[in-house]
C-alpha cells in the first residue's frame, strides 16, 4: 500500500533525516514508527502526503509514486493528524471536521451529515460539534482531529504523535478508541509516536529508527520483542521487554489437561461448569478464582497461577464454561519459548521468522 524504495532527505542545511530507507507497508495495518528525537520519523511521514519531498528514491502510495501526483490533491486523499489537533480556531468543530469533504466538492449538507456521523463515531455529542475547539478539552480536540481526518474516508492515515500531549488516562482512552474505530474501518495507518508502550499497544509492524535516519528493524511488536536487532533495538525497547512480550503472547499455546485431584484444594463449579472459586478440603475455605481464555495473555495467566492456592489456572471457552487446567509449570514453560532471547542480531527492515529459543527466566 504505501512503499519506501531507497528514500533519502536531505535538508538544504545538509542535515539527512532520512537514510536509505526501504520499507513496505501492507493494506489495512497500523505500521508505527518509533525512536528518539530527531531521528526522522516525522520527515519520513511528511514525504507520503509531499508535505516533504524525498531528495531521492521513491513512494508510493497504491502502486502510485506520489511525485507523480499533484500534491493538493494527494494531501486531501490522505488523512493526516498532528499533535495538539491543529484545529481552525475560528471554525465550529462541525465546520472542522467538514472541512475535507467541503473542498471535495461535497456540498454543504452532504458534508456536516458525514461530520456529525463521524463525531459520533469518536464519541462525541452533537453538542460538542456547535462549539470552537477552544471550548474542547486536550483529548476532545485530539478526536476532532481524528475525525477531520477521517472525514473524505481516504485509505491512508498519518498520525503524528496525535496523543503526545494529552495526560496518561486520556492517552489511554484515545489509543483505545483508535483501535476501535481501526477495527471498523481498517485503514492504512502510519503513526509516529516516542512512545514505546504506545508503539507495542496499537502498532501491527513497528519500526525502529535511530539517529541520522536509519532504519534499524521493521517487525510485528511480538517479533521485536522476542528478537530485537540489536543492542540499539533492546535498549529502546526497555528493561520491561519481557514482560510486554508476556502480556501479548496469549494462553492458547498452553497445553490443558484435567485437574489432579491431590492439590487438597477443590475446584468448585456451579451446574453448567462454570468455575466459582478454590475450595479448601480440609476447612471449606474458599478462594476466589479468575477462569482465563485462550486469548488471555500469558502474563494474566502467570499471575493467576500464583495467585491460585494450588498453582493450577481454570481454562474455559468463550461461554466460561470449563475447559481444563493448566500448571504453573506448563505456563512459565511457554513464557521461557516465547521469551525469544536471540540475543543481538544484525538487520533492518527484514525479518526472519521466529525459530526455538532458550527457556529463559522472564518472570524474575
Ligand atoms: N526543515 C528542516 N530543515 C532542516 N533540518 C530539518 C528540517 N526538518 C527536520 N530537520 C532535521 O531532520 C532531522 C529529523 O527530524 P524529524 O522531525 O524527522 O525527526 P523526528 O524523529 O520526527 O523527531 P521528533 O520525535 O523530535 O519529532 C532532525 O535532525 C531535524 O533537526
């Protein structure tokens, strides 16, 4: 969908912020990019719409390279969401989000019936759309933003650092709300964040820049975790690295089998097997019990069986009724492979499939 061949930028101040970069991003997917300041993330967002133009090498967005394209039409093709909004002071935030389809030709009705069923769509009232974005809080106004984008139903959207300004919370409802809406729509996302936790949250590919332009991994968020490129690539990552794979790696690895019946510890079900809680045999004691799916992560299931008096975490199936159990032992089992601890390995863009791995404590 939108593709990266040998792109280089170099700014007339001979600073490059763009290096060699080759990169493809697939239909439908959310591609972050991540990395620290000044190392291209934005210039390389800016040429897909020609805000900025590549010195050389070539991008194209649908097969087509977008120097072949008049710029203002490919701008209104492209969504395109900033920072802080960069909403029109002086415009209602109806008038905003109408603003695309308007300079489509749309016509004034068509375009506020789209706006105002696009408000709604971020979750906000029609209330919200009388009002001037002065009037709106931080997050209010980054879904405006995200609406105006929006609006003209363009294929691609670039987003950068849309939810850098907003408080934690907020941050979280609006990365929550993106996925939503992505779930729906399925565009063509690329967005730049500082953010790893961020990046790792949203992201189906990430991809890792560092200073001077360079390219240094492009990989689903699970792949960079378990098999980061370089020390470069994990100390970005963090020292959390192995808990943020356990909390994407899901259960349904996992092997189940019956529950043993010398735990001294009763798993209680109600007529349909449903688990209710643990029962103590020997006092009745009761303990309560939190069944997981086999899409739950591994890291709520490795807390749930410590959490369990008898180590043993309840499965059951998307009805809540019992599946199986599974140990401690099995589930710590799968954290250590899924833990891909390949140490450092030189690449870029390309990855290689993940491959078996060392059982390496990750829970400690
Ligand atoms: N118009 C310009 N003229 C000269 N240099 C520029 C220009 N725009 C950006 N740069 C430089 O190019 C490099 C990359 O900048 P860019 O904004 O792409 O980085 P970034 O990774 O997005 O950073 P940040 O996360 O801080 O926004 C930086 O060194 C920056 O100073």
């Amino acid at each position: 969908m939108i593709q990266f061949e040998a792109v280089h930028k170099r700014f007339p101040n001979g600073t490059t912020a763009v290096h060699d970069l080759s990169l493809d991003m697939p239909e439908g997917g959310v591609t972050v990019f991540v990395g620290s300041s000044g190392c291209g993330k934005t210039t390389s967002l800016r040429m897909i719409n020609r805000m900025v133009e590549p010195s050389s090498g070539t991008i194209r967005v649908g097969g087509r390279d977008v120097l072949e394209q008049d710029a203002a039409e490919l701008r209104r093709s492209i969504g395109y969401v900033i920072q802080q909004a960069g909403l029109f002071p002086h415009r209602t935030v109806l008038d905003n989000v109408a603003t695309v389809p308007l300079l489509l030709g749309w016509g004034r009705k068509k375009a506020r019936a789209a706006a105002s069923e696009l408000l709604d769509r971020v979750g906000l009232s029609a209330e919200m759309g009388k009002r001037y974005p002065h009037q709106l809080s931080g997050g209010q106004q980054q879904r405006v933003g995200v609406a105006r984008a929006l609006a003209a139903d363009p294929p691609v959207l670039l987003m950068d650092e849309p939810f850098g300004a907003v408080d934690p919370v907020v941050r979280t409802q609006l990365q929550d709300e993106l996925l939503r809406l992505q779930k729906e729509l399925n565009k063509t996302i690329v967005f730049v964040t500082h953010d790893i936790d961020e990046a790792v949250r949203l992201g189906d590919r990430i991809a890792v820049f560092r200073e001077g332009g360079h390219l240094v991994q492009c990989a689903p968020p699970e792949e960079l975790l378990a098999r980061p490129a370089d020390e470069f690539v994990a100390d970005f990552l963090g020292v959390e690295r192995g808990l943020k794979l356990l909390s994407l790696t899901t259960l349904g690895g996992v092997g189940q089998g019956a529950y043993p019946a010398d735990t001294g510890w009763e798993l209680a079900l109600d007529e349909a097997r449903k688990p209710l809680h643990w029962r103590d045999e020997g006092t009745g004691a009761t303990v309560p019990i939190r069944p997981l799916r086999e899409t739950d992560s591994l890291l709520s299931a490795l807390n749930e069986s410590i959490a369990a008096p008898g180590g043993f975490v309840a499965r059951v199936d998307a009805d809540g009724i019992l599946t199986g159990v599974s140990s401690r032992s099995e589930i710590h089992d799968r954290a250590g492979l899924a833990h891909a601890t390949a140490g450092t390995r030189a690449g870029t863009g390309k990855t290689e499939p993940a491959e078996a791995v060392e059982d390496t404590d990750v829970t400690s």
